[in-house]
C-alpha cells in the first residue's frame, strides 16, 4: 500500500492569502477523505514536541470494516488527546460528522470535571486497560452517558504510543438501572405498609387476646390454695410463660413498625433500639447521637433506623462482639450514622463476589433509597465497621446550620 502523509496543523492558515488558504483547505478535505477510505496509513501530527508520526492501524481493510460495524465508538487518540481515528459510531454519538471529528482534540468532547478525572487514566494508560463512565457531549450541547474503556495501543517503535478508548453508550442500562431501582423502592414502600399493617394486628389483636389470656391465667393461680400445690405451680408457672409470650409480641410489633420513631423521631428510636439491644444480648452499646435541630424525613429516619436494626441483627447472629458503638452525626450537607462492632469480621471481598447475605444488600438498597451511600469495611478477626452517608434536605441543613 502506498504510504501517503498529510501534515495535521492546529494552527490557522494566514487570513491574507485566499488563495493559498483555499489550497490547504482542499488539502485537507482530500486528506480526510483519504483516512475515512483507508488510502492513507501514516500520519504526522506537529506538536509541542515536535512533529510525530503515527502508524493508522485501521488503514487494513478487514481491521477497519470491523471497526466501523461495531456499535460502539472508537477512538485512537495521540499523547496530546488529538484524534487520530474515530468510527461512524463515536461521530453519531458527539452528532458531529467524521472529517470534523478526525484530527480535532477529544477534550471538547467532555466536561472539564470530567477531563480531570480521566486524564491521569490516559497518562497511566497500559495493555491491560481501565474503564471510567462519564458525560460525552454532543456538538448539539446534549449529553450521553457513556463507559470508556483505555487500553495503549502498539507503540510500533515511536516514541508515544497511541491510545486506543472504546466507548460505550450507557443510556440504555443506565435507564434499566434507574427502573431497577424504582422497582426495589417500591418493593421496599410495599413492604414497610405490609409491616405496619402486621404490627398494628399484633398490637391491637394479638397482644390484646394475651393480656386477656393472662388475666385469666393470675385469676386462676389466685383462686387455688396451697393444698392445689403441683396445680397452683403450673398455674403460675403459665402465667410466666403468657407473660414472657406477650413481651415478645410486643418486641416484635415495635421492631416491625416502631411508634416511637413517628413520635420522638429518630434519635429516641435509636437509643431503643440499641438499649433493648444490650438488654436481650448483653452486648454492650455505646450510641453517642446529634441533637437534630429539625426532624429528617420519614424516609430518611425509617432507613436509618432500619440499617441499625438490620447491623444489630448481623452482630447478634455473627460478629461475637463484646461491645458495638453507634454514631449518628452531620457531616456538612450529610447525615452521618456509623456503626462499629469489635467482633471477629468477615471477609468482605468474598462477600461482594457474590456471596454476601441479603441483610447487607438490604441496607445498601435502604441507603440508596434515600439518596445516600453505605460503606462496609471488614477484616477477619478485626471487626466490622458501616458508615451511611444520606445528604440532607435544604431546610433540614438550614436548620442545623
């Protein structure tokens, strides 16, 4: 194949010659049209460091049709982020056409925040690659979200070696994954109303029948006398089991849909919690908590009190802790609740390759509902630690301020 070379100049042609500004310009047309046919192979790009030659390896006729039949864009990009070589795809996804694409600077293509965040990826570019999901921006000022994926390219004996991105639309899956997530708070919706439905038929069916059933069973014990001896005993010793049953319904109610968050909000719920917590366990709990100034919202408040019982819930079955420490405080413009316990941990990369529990996935899909992050950080033998971080409401933050 024949080598041909066309100089790539970022700057602009002197104004007073039209002549010979007509000339380059038909120069770099028919260069354009000679990268986007595969005629030309080689091109030398001027730069800060001197003009550099640059081998395209899409000039092969097999490399290139399969390049341009894929449905995501590519990208080669010179050490200096000029664009060597972009499909039909990318030129759809910036809706720019191709010769205005090739030869131009990929950075206008992103935001600045985004450009600081990719930029050290591209210096530290290797073979082995690395993946970033950012905001492409279209000539048009639309937006798209997109998955890059950065790997170095041969270098072909050049000094600088070219890189190759491939970049994904992720419109798609991002719209699956914000469907996903209303599915999960409806479920989540659904099943708190399911609770409250539940702990309001214990409290007013249930709990009644067993005070009822107790009264009834002291009647007893007080009507037989000393000489009933085994008699009265049983007698007594039911009433003490009907006593034990109804607090544990009780427990149950409260845990399911407790009154007293709707009542005192969520620093009382927390430190009942914790209290009936220690008292059931006798693990020790330290819960050191904000005066909250304003009430969160109720969806924020029965999250964090739900992540708690859900920690709680994991140190009692697994952890073996001595002793747990909750805090609750304001971080800025965030809510901060962490909980730490002194047990034997867990391994937690096993956990997140697929083998985590549902209470864990529970608790990030309870932050999450709220606007918020959660955080596990676990060692074996050195305890676990979960920290949730919620963002506040402007008039709540305003009232804490």
């Amino acid at each position: 194949m024949k080598t041909t070379r066309h100089k790539i100049s970022g700057r602009p042609a002197p104004s007073r010659e039209l002549a010979e500004l007509r000339v380059r310009l038909a120069d770099t047309e028919e260069m354009l049209r000679a990268i986007r046919t595969g005629e030309v192979d080689t091109v030398v790009v001027a730069g800060k460091q001197g003009p550099q030659v640059f081998t395209l390896q899409g000039a092969e006729h097999a490399y290139r049709v399969l390049i341009e039949s894929m449905n995501e864009g590519a990208v080669t990009l010179t050490v200096d982020k000029t664009i060597l070589y972009a499909n039909q795809c990318f030129a759809k996804m910036v809706k720019c056409p191709l010769e205005q694409v090739t030869g131009g600077s990929f950075r206008r293509f992103i935001s600045a925040e985004d450009r600081a965040v990719l930029r050290p990826l591209i210096k530290r570019a290797n073979k082995s690659g690395s993946k970033i999901q950012i905001l492409l921006k279209a000539s048009d000022g639309s937006q798209m979200p997109v998955q890059i994926s950065i790997r170095l390219l041969a270098k072909n004996g050049f000094k600088h070696a070219p890189v190759g991105l491939v970049v994904t639309d992720m419109t798609e899956a991002r719209r699956n994954e914000e469907m996903l997530r209303a599915l999960t708070h409806r479920v989540v919706q659904v099943q708190e109303a399911e609770r409250g439905r539940v702990a309001l038929e214990l409290h007013d069916d249930i709990t009644q029948l067993l005070c009822a059933v107790l009264f009834r069973s002291q009647a007893l014990a007080d009507k037989l006398s000393a000489r009933d001896g085994p008699a009265k005993k049983e007698a007594i010793k039911l009433r003490e089991m009907l006593g034990q049953a109804t607090k544990e319904v009780e427990r149950i109610s409260r845990n399911l849909r407790p009154s007293i968050l709707d009542q005192l909000g969520l620093v009382a719920v927390l430190r009942d919690a914790s209290t009936e917590f220690a008292h059931r366990t006798g693990v020790l709990v330290k819960l050191a908590c904000v005066q909250l100034i304003a009430r969160l919202p109720a969806d924020t408040e029965l999250a964090l009190y739900r992540i708690l019982q859900e920690a709680l819930k994991n140190v009692e079955k697994h952890a073996r802790a001595r002793q747990v420490t909750v805090h609750l405080t304001q971080r800025g413009a965030f809510i901060q609740l962490a909980i730490h316990d002194d047990g034997i941990g867990f391994d937690h990369l096993a956990r997140r390759k697929g083998k985590s529990g549902l209470g864990l996935l529970g608790m990030r899909e309870r932050a999450t509902y709220v606007g918020g992050t959660l955080k596990i950080k676990s060692v074996r033998r050195a305890g676990t630690e979960i920290e949730v971080l919620i963002p506040l409401l402007p008039i709540a933050t305003a009232a804490n301020s």
